[in-house]
C-alpha cells in the first residue's frame, strides 16, 4: 500500500491495518460495533463476547491514529469516545441504508414466498441470527404469555442462521409445547426476504444490544409494523415509527404485541410511519456522505 499512489485508504469492516505509521496518504475506518467492550453494559454474559476484549483494546489504539472513524449510529460514536477514548472531532456519524428490494408488494408478487415456507397462516416474525443477544427467549416467553392471555391464532416465525446459545431456543419451543406455533425457517435468501416481511402482521425485535439494526428498518421498509428494544442504536433507526420496549421486561414486549395485533388504527399508523422513516436511510445518502469524508480530508 506504501507504493500505491493513494489519497485515501479505508477500512469498511473495522478491522484496520496493524502498522499505520508513516503512511503517505489519509486514513478512514468504519466501526460496525463494540459489542465485546459493551456488552457488560447491556447484561450480556462474556459468552457473547465475539472478538474478545483484547483485540478490541488493540483496535482501539489503531483506531486513535487514523484521520477519520466513520459510526454507523450515534450510539456507536459515544461508545467510541467512551471505551476506547477516540476523539469525538474524529468521528462522523453516517447511517446504514436499506436496500430498495425491501418495499411494499402486491399480492401476486407474495405467492412464490407463501408457498414455499407454508405462510397461510398469519404471524408474528422475527429476523436476525438466533443467539442469545437477540433475546430471542424473551421473545418466546412473550408470546407463549400473549397466546395464553389473548386468543390469537398468529404464529411466531423465527427467520435467521443459527448462533450462540440457539440450543436453548429449541428447548424453550419444546418446554412451552409450542412446536406447532413458533416456525424456525432458518436462513432465508435475501430475495425471499422483502416477501416473508411483507406478509408479516408485526415484526419483533427484541435484541438487548444493537449498534445500528437493519432487520427493523427493512420490515418498516416492507410496511411491516415494529416493535423494537430501546437500547443501543435501535431508538436512532426506529424512532417513533415503531413501539419501542425495555426488552428485559417481557410484559412490555407482550402488551405491544396485543396492542398491534388488537387495534387496526394503530398497527396502519406504525405502517405508515415506518414507510416514511425508512426512506431517511438509503444508501445513495450513506455514499454522498462517506465520499464528503474522503474529500475533506484532502
């Protein structure tokens, strides 16, 4: 890289190249997330600690000598400043987007979807690796809790690859005798996606840890009503387009789903506003704003 005629180098993933001194050109980097550093923060056991602590402390002194680090949240930039003491003048925020495949469909456009996955039923989904940030099992007591108290014929549709602790999922399905209501569908393509979120009554995510969130804000995409937890960087992104829970107190995550399911006005009002807030994150603006970065810089 020292012989290439550069002007800027960047680093999307976050990792950054070990040796950074004497670099003849501008350094930018992207930081996705520190759940390793945060996740005592968020009642996270040291299970879900993914890269481990050290590596990103190391990160940290790395991050500290580029130009410019680029948050994908504003809950992302203070974490930044806060655990690995990057200068706040160094960081600009700029969003994720969502990819224009996640809109509204018609029903013809749905049949492929319905078939293939046995969709004739109405539900209540989820998107998102299975393991335990994602707070899945709350999810389920939730909505084994709702079944109980409401009569509701709507099953839960758990969409995503397994991860740690999905060994646990599976036993809370068994345990609550609820092998018939909650669906596990296991990775989906990317093209059935908009589809499965376009069929779905409500969308829920509960996850006790996200930097940014992309699942809520392709269902809100899709017109999907959202629930979503009011932690980390998921308030940036839903805002009020959505309900936002504690996800740590399942009767709030119960109630509103009763109050989605239950009221037709509100759940066409979260579905309107969720249709105009995601079109505030495309990627066109995620791209206008990284190259302002690049061009400030020299």
């Amino acid at each position: 890289m020292k012989r290439m005629d550069l002007d800027v180098l960047h680093d999307p993933f976050g990792v950054g190249p070990l040796l950074l001194n004497n670099l003849p050109y501008k350094r930018v980097i992207t930081i996705h997330s520190l759940v390793s550093l945060v996740y005592k923060a968020y009642g996270l056991s040291a299970n879900d600690n993914s890269l481990g602590v050290i590596a990103y402390k190391l990160m940290g002194t790395r991050i500290r000598k580029v130009d410019r680090v680029i948050a994908i949240s504003s809950c992302i930039k203070q974490e930044l400043i806060r655990y690995l003491k990057v200068p706040e003048d160094k960081i600009t925020v700029v969003h994720h987007g969502v990819k224009e495949m996640f809109k509204p469909l018609l029903g013809e456009e749905l049949c492929s979807a319905r078939k293939k996955y046995d969709l004739n039923q109405p539900y209540i989904l989820y998107v998102g690796v299975l393991e335990n940030r994602k707070n899945i099992l709350s999810l389920i007591k939730a909505y084994s809790s709702l079944r109980e108290h409401h009569q509701i014929n709507h099953r839960l549709l758990l969409v995503g690859p397994k991860g740690v602790g999905s060994e646990s999922i599976f036993q809370m399905v068994e345990k609550r005798n609820l092998q018939k209501e909650v669906q596990l569908l296991g990775y989906v393509p990317l093209n059935d996606l908009p589809a499965i979120y376009n069929m779905a009554d409500i969308f829920v995510f509960p996850s006790i840890y996200e930097p940014f969130g992309l699942p809520p804000l392709e269902a809100m995409a899709c017109g999907t009503p959202v629930i979503a937890s009011n932690t980390g960087g998921l308030p940036e992104v839903v805002d009020n387009a959505g309900i936002l829970v504690n996800p740590l107190i399942l009767s709030e995550i119960e109630e509103a789903m009763w109050t989605l399911l239950s009221d037709d006005h509100k759940r066409k009002e979260m579905s309107n506003k969720g249709l105009a807030r995601a079109k505030l994150f495309n990627w066109k603006t995620t791209a206008e704003a990284t190259l302002k970065i690049y061009q400030d810089l020299n």
